[in-house]
C-alpha cells in the first residue's frame, strides 16, 4: 500500500513538471511571437511617419509653387462651398424634405436666424419711430394692417455675405485683423438689410409707389455690391499699409 501511494505521489509530482514544462514552453512560444509583433509594428510607425513627412513635404511644394495663386484659389473655393453650404442648411432644415433633419431645423436653423434677426431688428426701427408693428410669422412684418413684407430665404444676403468672408478670409494677415474686418463688412451688409426691411414696410403702409414698384432683391443686390467694392477698396489700402508695417 505504501509503495502504491508513492508510486502515485511520484506520478502526481511527474504530471505537475509535466505541466509546468509545457506552461514554460508555452511562454517562450508566446514570446518570440510577441517579438516579431513588437518589431512589425515599430516598422509600421516608421513607415507612417515617413509617409506623413513625405505628403507634408510634397504640400509645402506644392503651396509654395502656387502661390501667386493661392488667394484666387483660396477665394473660389471658400465661396463656393459658403454658397452652397445655404441650399444644403436649407434642405436639412426643411419640415417634410428629403433631407429633413429635425435636430438640424432645431438648433442649426441658420435661415430661420437670419429671418428672425432681420425681422426683429427691422420691428425695433419701426417702433421707434412710433409706428404700430405686428407680425404673423417670424418671417412677416407690418406696421399695423397694411400689406407689409415677407422675408423670403433669397432675401438674406447669404450670396454677399459669403463673397465677403470668402474675401476677407483669403487675404493674408493674422486672425484678429481678419475678424475685425468681417465683423465691419458683415454688421454694414447686415445693417442695409435691415434698413431695406424697415423702408418696405414703411413704403407699404405709407403707399409709396416709388419704393414699392422696385425690384427690392435686385435693388438690395445692386447696392450691397457697391458697399461691398468701397469696403474692398478700403480693405486693400489698410491692407497694404497693415503688410508695410509687418515688414
């Protein structure tokens, strides 16, 4: 009996550095895989670093060989993407469009700013001038029960207002001269528009066909572009002096 527990404690001892040997086994086994692993994935940062350097390096090239283009370059595609960015916002926030988004027409309604902003400045002007001003909508105004206006989402100046940030933003120079100068050209685009609301709905209650009997779109167009070329004109000349001064 006693020879028999031995032999068993003997066998037990045996299986037990059995197991150990193939645990020992096992982890050098694991080990010379994670080795390979470890050098595989070194190569690769390299490699990716190496093709970042090359594309920032070919970009700097290619900046440097265009730029006597890169304000003409840097203008149309900020005004064209600023353009269309106004149909696209217009479809997502559009109740019953393909495009709806109801998060986007809650919190992202840029015509639905714009109406408003226009239209409650507009009614503040006209009250201080003492006349009584009612509004069926966000995008209605009149002044007591005559005709009044309705500002359509054509009627914003988003066109103007996205060739002058397009232009202000391609131009050279730090970010506070830019935002100054954004800030000038749209609060003037933004102030002209609301004056025109004011003067329709004033012309309509007034009945005074001079105004009335203009097209007002063409007409806001017409003179937000001539505002927009004097503020041109002047950006230049400060310009000019602003990159005399850096030098």
């Amino acid at each position: 009996m006693k020879q028999s527990l031995n032999k068993d404690i003997d066998l037990n001892g045996a299986s037990q550095r059995t197991i150990n040997q193939g645990y020992l086994l096992v982890n050098k086994k694991a080990n010379k895989i994670k080795l390979p692993l470890n050098s595989l994935l070194r190569h690769c940062t390299r490699f990716l670093f190496l093709i970042f350097n090359l594309i920032m390096t070919a970009s700097k090239k290619l900046i440097n060989t265009l730029t006597p283009y890169s304000f003409v370059i840097k203008f149309v595609f900020l005004f064209l993407f600023l353009y269309a960015l106004f149909p696209f916002m217009r479809g997502i926030t559009a109740p019953g469009g393909e495009m709806y988004f109801s998060f986007a027409d809650t919190y992202l309604n840029v015509v639905r700013g714009l109406t408003t902003f226009l239209t409650s400045a507009a009614k503040g002007v006209l009250e201080m001038l003492q006349y009584h001003t009612n509004q069926r909508d966000y995008q209605t105004l009149r002044i007591e029960s005559s005709r009044g206006v309705i500002i359509n989402p054509t009627c914003l100046g988003w066109g103007v207002m996205s060739f002058w940030v397009a232009f202000v933003v391609a131009n050279k120079g730090a970010w506070q001269h830019k935002l100054k100068w954004l800030a000038i050209g749209l609060g003037s685009i933004l102030l002209l528009n609301i004056m025109r609301v004011a003067i329709i709905a004033l012309a309509n209650h007034l009945q005074w066909e001079a105004i009335t009997s203009l097209d007002q779109h063409l007409f806001f167009n017409i003179l937000s572009y001539c505002i927009i070329i004097l503020m041109v004109i002047w950006f230049v000349t400060v310009q000019k002096k602003y990159e005399t001064r850096r030098a």
